[in-house]
C-alpha cells in the first residue's frame, strides 16, 4: 500500500525517496556552533577594523607634534581633523548603500585599498591643504569599511552570540586606537609624525589574503543565484548538516525592499531610524573630541607628551574592553539597556576627568569613559544592524554612520574652540559629556519605539 506523503526538515518524504524543497540559510547561521569559520571571518574583519582604528585615531597621536611642526593654533588644528571625518561621512553613505548592491566583500576591499594608501602618502604631505586633501581621501576608504565589515559579520554570527560577535569583531578598532597611541610613543620623538603614515601602508600585504579568504554574504550569494558557492561557505559553518547535501538555499528576509534612503522610514522605522542618528551623532561627537584632543588637554594641563598619549591608550582599552564585554550583555539583557548604561557611565566619567584627580583615579576614568564612549559606539552599530534586514542593512548602516559622522566633524573643531577660549579644565569635559545625555533619551525612544513595533507585527501574525 502506498503511504501518503510526509513533510519532513529536508523537504518532502515518499516512502523510500526524498524529494528536497528548500533549506534556510538563516537557522543553518542561527543555530550554528562556533567554529573555524567564524573565527576566520572575525580575525580578518578585526583586523580591517584594526587598521581602520589606527587611520582614524593617528591624527590625535600626532596632533601636538603637528601643531609644533606648522606653528597650527587649536581651531585650526581642529579643522583640519575635519577633512578626514567629512571624508568617513561621505564615504559611509555612499558605499553602506553600494554594499547591498555589489556586495560586502567588494566594498570592504575597495575601501581598505583606498584608506591604507591615502594613509601613507599622508606622510608625504607638506602643507596643510595636500594633508587634509590625504586625509579626505583616507576617510573615504574608513567611512565606507565599517558599515560592510559590521553587517558581513552579523550576517555569519549565531543568534545567542550575535552581538558579542559584532562586538568582538568591532573591538579591533580600539585596538587601532590602542596601536596609534602606542607606536606615537616609540616613533614621534625619534622618527617623525611622518613615520606613523608611511606604516600604513604595511596592511596593504594582507589585501591578499583578505581577497582570497574572506567570504562574501550569504544572502548576498543566494540573491545573486551563487548557490554553489553559498553552499560551499555554509559547510565551513555546519559541515555535519544534512540539509547542505541538496535543495534550494533560501534567505529570508521579513520583508523584501531596496537599498534605498527611503526604505529605512518605511514600515514604521522612522522613529527608530531618526533616534538612532542621534545617537549616532552624539556618541562620535565624544569619541572625536576626546580622540583628537585628549593628548593636547593633558599636556596643556602639565602631563608630558608620553603621559599624554598613555591617557588615549587607556581610552581605547576602555573601548576595547567595554565593547566585548557589552556585546556579552547586550546577548543577555538586550542592546538598548546597555546602550544607555554605558552612555550615561561614560557621561559620569567625562565630567570628572575635569577635576584634579590622582593618576589611578584618572587612568580609571579614562578607561570607563573609552568604554561609554568608543565602547558603544560599537554597540550602536550592533543596533543598527539588528534594526534592518539584508536588502536595506548596508545602507542603514551607512547613513547612521554618515550621520555620526557630522557629529564626529563637529567633535574636533569643537574642541579647538573650547581650547581656544581657555576655558577651565572642568568645562571643556563637561561640554564633552552633555551628548552622552542626549544619547540616553534618544536611546530610550528608539527602545519603545522597537517594541511597540514587535508587539504591532505580533498582533498581524495573530490575526
């Protein structure tokens, strides 16, 4: 007797035979244990980040010897730091959308070619017109890298790991941070501000590797009919997995669209997406106003030029650490809550590095002040991503970038002000910490705006 049909995981069971329909992709990743692939594909976006964090945060590093150099005074040492931000700014909104139409991969090689050789003809540069021209170019290249390197990675990561992952990943542009700082030690008084652009271009030997290993997508891949080679990447992920053996890879999205600026108001993420760019704008404002004049305040309060850059070294600890431990709570307790915890300890911390404190207590508060500030910078990218799917994530990566970046243009020259009008020491950084307060609310109203949203797609699923 012929028994009637049984729709099984891997598709349609007949009696003996099995016919495959489709496998999704998205719980092959979701459900997925950590393995070598993962770790590949974190250590080689690290280290785009890595080198992504050194470009960004040298110009702080070199700052007080450029201003020695080209007898710079503070607003104009704070303008041009905003040649390479209005670079980032406009290299985020123009390939986060390029990503989700060529692809991640493409994008991220691009950019990281772009950057790294822009960097090291900066050490050529004589006046400051061809330096900030350079330093536009570079920011280009580190605009558009994060906001492809962040969504590749979410893209690959398991669902109970996802934001630790992102975090981890993101974690090496604090290494950069961390690196810039600490090569300004060793290489400033004996070789140059100019020794610490021609070391960039000693990445450029991993393009390689990063072009051969490095995968692209995968909802990528299946959109571009590329099964054999999703396939192939998706048996590094799960190579015991049954399902990889045939049928069609599906990606699902919950709803399709474009990689438009339009698609990121619709199905009511306005609200989410405006609250996100404020956050945006306010966490970078932080993190390059104290990036790009951190040094140059500790010493203009007495501290050497060693002491001076140990203090941005602290803050970059702070935000590499910060960042993956926050990545691990944000798996527990949710992004926006740990947003706001570390915006409003990184506020607290701010205000006090104003008042006279003993050299503990400072490097202390430098390293909770990295973390409330570089630290969620990378948890905020972690919420965009989480915010979007695959057609739109690139571009709203992109755009919240782009529009964190004004808010990074402004940081700088608005610490060249502050130092220009001799301010007390206090007021400098409690300017610097009213941001962290205005990120806080808006963070707050992106939460309640999720989740009314989640409880409205909930009640038309019941229905």
């Amino acid at each position: 007797m012929e028994r009637n049909p049984r729709v099984t995981s891997q598709g349609v069971d007949l009696g003996d035979k099995q016919l495959a329909s489709t496998v999704s992709v998205n719980e092959i990743i979701d459900r997925a244990r950590f393995g070598r692939t993962h770790w590949l594909i974190i250590a080689l976006t690290g280290l785009l980040l890595i080198v992504d964090g050194y470009d960004v945060f040298v110009y702080g590093a070199i700052l007080p010897a450029l201003m020695e150099d080209w007898s710079l005074t503070p607003t104009q040492a704070g303008t041009l730091a905003s040649w390479a931000l209005f670079g980032m700014m406009f290299g985020a909104m123009i390939f986060g959308p390029l990503g989700d139409r060529i692809g991640r991969k493409k994008c991220i090689i691009i950019c990281f070619t772009l950057f790294s050789s822009a960097s090291f003809f900066n050490g050529f540069a004589t006046t400051p017109f061809s330096f900030g021209v350079l330093r536009f170019i570079a920011g280009l290249g580190c605009g558009g890298l994060m906001p492809n390197a962040v969504a590749l990675t979410r893209e690959y990561a398991p669902a109970r790991i996802r934001s630790t992952l992102v975090a981890l990943m993101f974690s090496g542009y604090a290494v950069g941070g961390i690196a810039a700082a600490g090569l300004g030690i060793w290489m400033l008084p004996t070789f140059g501000w100019q020794s610490m652009f021609f070391a960039a271009i000693v990445p450029l030997l991993f393009l390689p590797v990063i072009a051969w290993k490095l995968p692209e997508s995968p909802g990528i891949l299946i959109r571009n009919g590329k099964q054999s080679a999703a396939r192939r990447v998706l048996r590094g992920i799960d190579p015991d997995n049954p399902a990889l053996n045939g049928g069609t890879l599906t990606y699902e999205e919950p709803k399709a669209g474009t990689a438009s600026v339009a698609a990121l108001f619709q199905d009511h993420k306005a609200v989410g997406t405006l609250s996100l760019w404020i956050s945006f704008f306010c966490c970078l404002l932080m993190v390059y106003a104290l990036g790009s004049w951190l040094p140059q305040l500790m010493r203009t309060a007495g501290y050497s030029l060693g002491s001076s850059l140990s203090f941005l070294v602290a803050l970059n600890l702070g935000g590499m650490i910060g960042a993956i431990a926050g990545g691990s709570l944000a798996d527990r307790f949710g992004l926006p809550r740990v947003v706001i915890s570390y915006f409003l300890l990184g506020s607290i911390c701010i205000v006090l590095l104003g008042f006279n404190s003993a050299m503990s207590i400072l490097y202390a508060l430098i390293f909770v002040a990295g973390a409330g500030t570089i630290g969620t910078q990378i948890l905020l990218y972690a919420s965009v991503a989480e915010f979007y799917g695959l057609s739109v994530r690139s571009t709203g990566l992109g755009w919240a970038s782009g529009i964190g970046r004004i808010g990074a243009i402004v940081g700088p020259m608005l610490g060249g002000v502050l130092l220009a009008a001799e301010l007390p020491m206090t007021w400098n950084f409690v300017v610097f910490a009213i941001p962290g307060v205005v990120s806080v609310l808006a963070t707050a109203i992106y939460s309640l705006n999720t989740k009314q949203r989640r409880q409205d797609e909930n009640t038309l699923v019941a229905v």
